[in-house]
C-alpha cells in the first residue's frame, strides 16, 4: 500500500490503541488479513497462556498491542490491502485499507462465547461460570446451555469484583455459627443470590439473608427466584427502610445504588440495628444540592455542573463521616472501573467501636460550614 492510505491507517489505529487500553479486560482477539493479488496471507494476535502473541507465517511472536499495531503497519507496506477484525466481548471493529480508501465499521458480535473463553485469564474468579451454572442462568447472565451471554460479561465481571471486595469481611466472620446479611432496597436481590451461593458453596458457611424493599413486585420476584433456586436461607418483607428493624443480630449490611436517600435510610437502618459492617454503593445524589449555602466557594460552584459534582462528593463525604462517628472504620473505594459506570464508588465499613467523637465533630462541622442537614441523621434511634 501506498503512504498516503499507511498515513490515514494509522490514525484509525491510534483510536484502536485507545479503545484497546480503555477496555482490555473485553479484548478477545485480532485477527488480520493481507491481500497480494489474488494470494491471502492470514494472521492473528491472541492470548495464549496469558502472553499476547502475534502469530503470522508460521511464526509466532510475543509483542503488546501497540507493538502488533506498529508490525500491522509495517507489514501493510508490502500488500495490496489488509482487512483487521478487532473482536472484543459484544463488538467487532473492522478496518479495512487499500491505495483508494481505508474504512472502519462495527459489528455486532452476536455469538455467544464459552464461559470459559469469555472470562478473563488474568484473574481467579470467586464465582466460577463452570460450577455456578444454575444461579448465572438464574439471573440472567448465562444461557440455558452454559454459555455466558455476550452482553452480560462486563456484569459477570462487576459482580465477581464485588464478591472480591467483601470477601475479606466475610472471613473475618469465621467464628460465627451463621453469618447474617441484610440487603436495604433490595429489588432484584442479583448480588443478594451471589453472595448466598459464594458463601455457602464456595466458603462452607452457614449464612441468612434478609432482603428488604417498599415493592411488592420486586419482593414477590425475590421470593420466587429464591424458590426456584432452592435457597430456603432467605427471607425477602416488604417494609419502610425508614423505621424497620431487624429481630435478630445484622452481620453485615448492603445497599447497592439505592436512589438518592434510600441509601440514607440503608446507612440509618444499619446503625440502627447496630450492624457488624456495611457495604453500600450509592446512586444519584439529589438531597443536598438546594441546601448547600457557603459564600467561601459560592464562585467556585457557580456552575451548574460543578455544584453536581460538589455536591457527590459532599454528600458522600458526609456519609463516610457520619458512618465513622458511629464507630465505623470506613474505606471509600472504586469497586469496577469508571468506564463501566461514573457510579462506580463503595463505602466499606467495619465495625470498630461505640462511637468515634473526633469524626462526630468533624462531621457536625462540616453541616455547619455548608448549612445542611442529610436525612440519614433523623432516621438513627
């Protein structure tokens, strides 16, 4: 090919490059074709034994991405044209190049992969796709012939991750007869049923659950779920977050994006029942924004999107906080990539003491200084 179609190649294969270290968790396989006359010279660059490997002609090279792009670019000089398939979970990005034109195109990747092709070598997976066959079909993330479905992988991974990070307070559990989870604004109850299957097949402990909504349908949906897959360790009422209380000791509560101040209520209610740890992973944040009031940053959030975003990580400050005055200790972490999803924040406490003063007044400090008052507060008893 000419340097003029190597030139405008070049620019697709930078946003490759992008896409490729945006989302290599996803990444599949590239395979590539080299056209002289009318001879095809195929190639391809795949994983093998967790090493990325160029394989052309018979020979095969290990390289990184960016490295393939760079011997694609090379190699194309010395052909008529080159046609490269970039294949990750739920797309294909197809590149096509000659002296007239160089094109791309997407492809959906309608197929379905074998569990085990789909999922990531790089990684020990807490749930396994080979032997929790019967919940991933349960919650939809696998097929009824074992084969994990091809829109549902970036969700396959984002609940194993989830199961990576409360795993160390699980176990910290070891001396307990049963371990208790409480889920507050359960809905689907998904990550409720994983945890069940994680810590009952997969760490041999006994454990109860208690799922708690104000929906009757997501309640009934719950209940159903939970027959079919024959999990008699769990309870699913319906109930106002805001004054339930549990009848027996809480182990560990989860709240996951609850709306606005329905994860108010989560935080409120595991204080209230005096839970051993709480993971929560909040959603939008709506309460505060109108009730911010701080001349000392007036002109620094007097933009609309700044005061947004201001007004999240108040908000969630305030919840550390507040969490940690109870004492809590508290570790804010991102538990899946922002590429995933924005809200991808978790709020991980354990339990330490009574009370914790020092973040009290820090807490009571910071209300004063912006003038707010966040509805968990009122709901503690």
């Amino acid at each position: 090919m000419k340097k003029q179609a190597l030139d405008k190649m070049k620019l697709f294969f930078m946003g490759m490059n992008s896409r490729y270290l945006e989302q290599k968790d996803f990444f599949i396989k590239a395979e590539f074709t080299f056209t002289s006359g009318t001879k095809q010279f195929k190639g391809e660059y795949v994983n093998i034994n967790d090493e990325l490997r160029y394989i052309f002609k018979g020979e095969s090279q290990s390289m990184s991405f960016e490295d393939m792009l760079n011997k694609l670019m090379s190699e194309a000089a010395l052909y008529d044209s080159l046609n490269l398939r970039y294949i990750q979970r739920g797309t294909i990005v197809v590149i096509e190049a000659n002296d007239k034109q160089v094109t791309t195109r997407n492809e959906d990747a309608s197929e379905e992969f074998d569990a085990d092709s789909q999922i990531s070598n790089s990684r020990e997976y807490y749930i396994k796709s080979s032997k929790s066959g019967p919940l991933l079909k349960e919650i939809g993330i696998m097929t009824k012939d074992g084969k994990i479905k091809n829109d549902m992988i970036r969700k396959y991974n984002q609940i194993d991750h989830f199961v990576e990070v409360v795993d160390p307070i699980l176990n910290s559990f070891s001396d307990r007869e049963t371990i208790t989870i409480m889920d507050s604004g359960c809905g689907k109850s998904y990550l409720t049923f994983v945890l069940n299957y994680y810590i009952k097949e997969v760490l041999k402990k006994n454990c109860y659950f208690i799922g708690v909504d104000y929906k009757e349908n997501v309640i009934k949906s719950s209940k159903e779920r939970a027959n079919r897959l024959g999990y008699k360790n769990m309870e699913f009422i319906q109930e106002d977050l805001r004054t339930y209380m549990p009848n027996r000791h809480i182990d560990m509560v989860i709240s996951l994006h609850a709306c606005d101040i329905a994860t108010d209520y989560a935080i409120a209610l595991a204080m209230r029942s005096k839970a051993e740890s709480l993971v929560i992973v909040p959603c939008c944040h709506k309460e505060l924004k109108d009730q911010i009031n701080s001349s000392p940053i007036d002109s620094l959030i007097k933009h609309g999107i700044f005061k947004s975003r201001f007004n999240d990580f108040l908000t969630d400050s305030l919840r550390a906080l507040f969490i940690e005055a109870h004492g809590y200790e508290v570790t804010p972490l991102e538990y899946v990539s922002p590429i995933d999803t924005p809200k991808n924040l978790m709020i991980r406490a354990i339990k330490k003491s009574n009370s914790n003063e020092k973040a009290r007044e820090e807490y009571n400090n910071i209300k004063k200084l912006f003038n707010v008052s966040p509805t968990m507060e009122k709901y503690v008893y």
